[in-house]
C-alpha cells in the first residue's frame, strides 16, 4: 500500500528555500512532467536493488523510475498541491481500466470524467479526497492539463501559433523524416520572422513568470531567456525527431500522437506492469531539506533531483547538496537538469573527490533530451558520503 506521509519536522536547517517562501505552493504548476524519463534511465539505471528518491512535480517519472525497475521510489514535493496530483494519478491507475485511465486524465476524448472521479477518489487519503472534491473544474477539464505550465502553452496553441503557421504545416511537423529533410523544413517552412517575434516575445522572462512559473524562479537567472528558447526550439525540430517526441507535440497540438512514445504511465503496455509496482512508492509532501534530515544514512542509491537547484542560491544549493549525500549510499548517482541557471556538483566536493561527475553521459543524455527546454544535465556519482 502506497503510504503518503507529511513531514513537520521542527529541526529542518534554517536556510531554507528561498522560492519556497515566496511562491504559491497551493496551486498545481505542472500537470506533466517536463524532464525526459529516458535521461533518468540512461543515469540511475534503476533496477530491483535501488533506492531512489525522486522529486514528485507531477508524478510521471516516479512512476517511470517504477516501470524501469526500481525497487523503490520515494517521490518528494514541498507543493501539497503536487502531491495531491500524484496522489490522484496513482489512484486512478489503481482504479480504471487503461481507455477509462485516458478519458479521465485527459489524454482521450469523454464525459466521464465525474463519474470516474467517483470511483476513483474512494483510493485518495482524506485529506487528498477533500482537496480533489473542492475542485470539480479541474476533473472535468482532464488533469493532465491543469497546471499552470501546461495552460501556458494552451495560450500559446490556440492564441498565438494560429497566427505563425496553418494546421496543415503544424500537423506536418510530426511526419517523419531524415535530419537533412527537418533542417530543409526548420528553414523553409517553419522559422519565420513572425515565429521569430513570437518566441522572442511569449517566451521571455516577463511573461513565462506571469503565464508559466513564478517571478521568484527567475531570481538566479543571467541569461536571454528568449534567445535561449528559441535555440532550443531548434534543437527540437532539427536534431531531434518531432515524430516521437511527446514533449514538442503537446506544446503544438496539446496531445500525444503516439502513447507508447509518451509518458510511460500513460502507455496502453505499461498499465499493468505499473499498478503491479505501485506499492513500491511512497509519496512525501515536505520540503527537501526537511525531508532530507529525517533520512538514515545511506538510504538511497540514487537521486532524481529535477531542476530543484535552479531556484537556489550558491550558498543553498551546496547546503541541500551536502544533505543529499548524507542520505546517499557509497556510490549513489545524482540526476538533475539545468534550464536556465547553471548549477553542478560544488568545488569543494570535486576537489576532494567525494563526488565525481560523468560529464559525457550527461552530455550524450542531454543531447538526446526530448524534453528540449533545458540548457544542460548532471550525472554525479558519490563516492564519499561522509565527506559532506
């Protein structure tokens, strides 16, 4: 049975995160997870013996780190509105059949949607089951769009792209082709001046703050946040294949072409794989640095840390870093992205050789990223926990 547990714990470090006090935490922000779970793969490389703690956001990859054969999966969020998604995705997945599942998140067309909540929060804790029945409109618009994120996009797809490119050119997007075939198509038919103001306009700082995140996740930030964006943009229609890439065909068409080349959750093959496994996770609303000092030494094998260090400042980021060793394992791989702040092991720790970094399967998995947003990944190996 999946416990869900929320940790109070008094003696948590003083310097806390910092976004944490400042933001809005009782809204959901991400309905999806936005990181690729094949970089998870490819770095933590779960299997029956691994630990792993992994940041909740909206639970996909943790249920992915479940499909790819961890033994465990503690999944860790400070938002109690994330965890109340992941709380509710895991019940669904307990309690629908696989088209019922698809209806109900959203990832298929249907009325149901009520009813099917009806079944499924009978599996949600109380306090779970009393936030979902305060918020009828979110069930009946399918929870994987209702984060504040993913209707970002939603503004961008029905108000903005319609003036850039037609249906017909944005549906052939998604047609399969050869490298060569999507620069010629990047060049010819897609990279216009009007996508060209569009991205330097919808996708700068101001208004991704206002539309898509929070003011306070930007404080770090030294970069064109625009011009970063829009050379990701690249990266995802040329050296990456639009044709299964659910990342890039959401944002354009706000579904998945192809689900068995989704989020692994939602595939019609992994639906009973994944019930099976689910009393594997365990889902903790707290934050990090709290949860983290409640933590055995030695717990965890390996770590998927997000992008949580991107709204951090120096002197936290390496705090929260040597709390995570702590509660590593000799040998315990670190995950985590960088979208637009640049964070890595500290000096200090690859000084002394605590922690090493493999900087060329992070470069291999990061140039492989479908989840193109993000300017970089980490893979860090701990080799001395007691360092910290």
């Amino acid at each position: 049975m999946t416990t869900t547990t929320t940790t109070t714990t008094n003696d948590a470090p003083s310097l806390q995160s910092e976004v944490a006090q400042r933001a809005d935490f009782g809204q959901v922000r991400y309905a999806q997870s936005w990181e690729d779970p094949e970089n998870l793969r490819g770095a933590l490389r779960p299997d029956p013996s691994s630990s792993i703690l992994s940041i909740a956001a909206a639970g996909d990859n943790s249920f992915a780190l479940l499909l790819q054969g961890a033994g465990r999966v503690v999944s860790v969020d400070m938002s109690p509105a994330q965890c109340a998604l992941v709380e509710l995705k895991r019940a669904a997945l307990l309690t629908l059949e696989h088209d019922e599942l698809l209806r109900f998140v959203g990832a298929g067309s249907g009325s149901d949607r009520a009813a099917l909540y009806a079944r499924v929060r009978r599996e949600l804790p109380a306090e779970t089951r009393a936030f979902w029945d305060g918020q009828p409109e979110l069930i009946a618009r399918g929870i994987i769009h209702i984060g504040k994120l993913e209707n970002m996009f939603r503004i961008f797809r029905t108000r903005v792209h319609p003036l850039l490119h037609g249906r017909g050119t944005t549906r052939s997007v998604f047609e399969r082709r050869t490298r060569l075939e999507r620069q010629e198509f990047w060049h010819e038919r897609w990279n216009n001046r009007r996508w060209q103001l569009a991205i330097r306009m919808f996708f700068s700082e101001p208004v991704i703050a206002r539309l898509g995140r929070d003011p306070s996740f930007f404080e770090h930030v030294e970069i064109d946040v625009a011009r970063h964006y829009s050379n990701r943009a690249w990266h995802a229609f040329v050296e990456l294949d639009p044709s299964t890439n659910p990342f890039l065909q959401y944002i354009l068409l706000g579904r998945y072409i192809d689900l068995e080349h989704g989020h692994p959750w939602l595939a019609p093959s992994n639906h009973g794989p994944l019930r099976e496994r689910l009393d594997r996770l365990e889902i903790v609303c707290a934050e990090m640095e709290s949860y983290l000092g409640t933590c055995e030494p030695g717990a965890f094998t390996g770590f998927n840390l997000s992008d949580i260090f991107e709204w951090m400042s120096d002197e936290l980021h390496e705090h929260v870093y040597r709390s995570i060793m702590r509660a590593a394992a000799p040998g315990a791989t670190l995950a985590y992205w960088n979208n637009l702040v640049p964070r890595s092991a500290p000096q200090s720790l690859l000084d002394s050789g605590a922690v090493t970094t493999d900087v060329e399967l992070a470069r291999r998995l990061h140039d492989a990223d479908r989840s193109f947003l993000y300017r970089g990944f980490h893979v860090d190996h701990v080799v001395d926990p007691g360092a910290a």
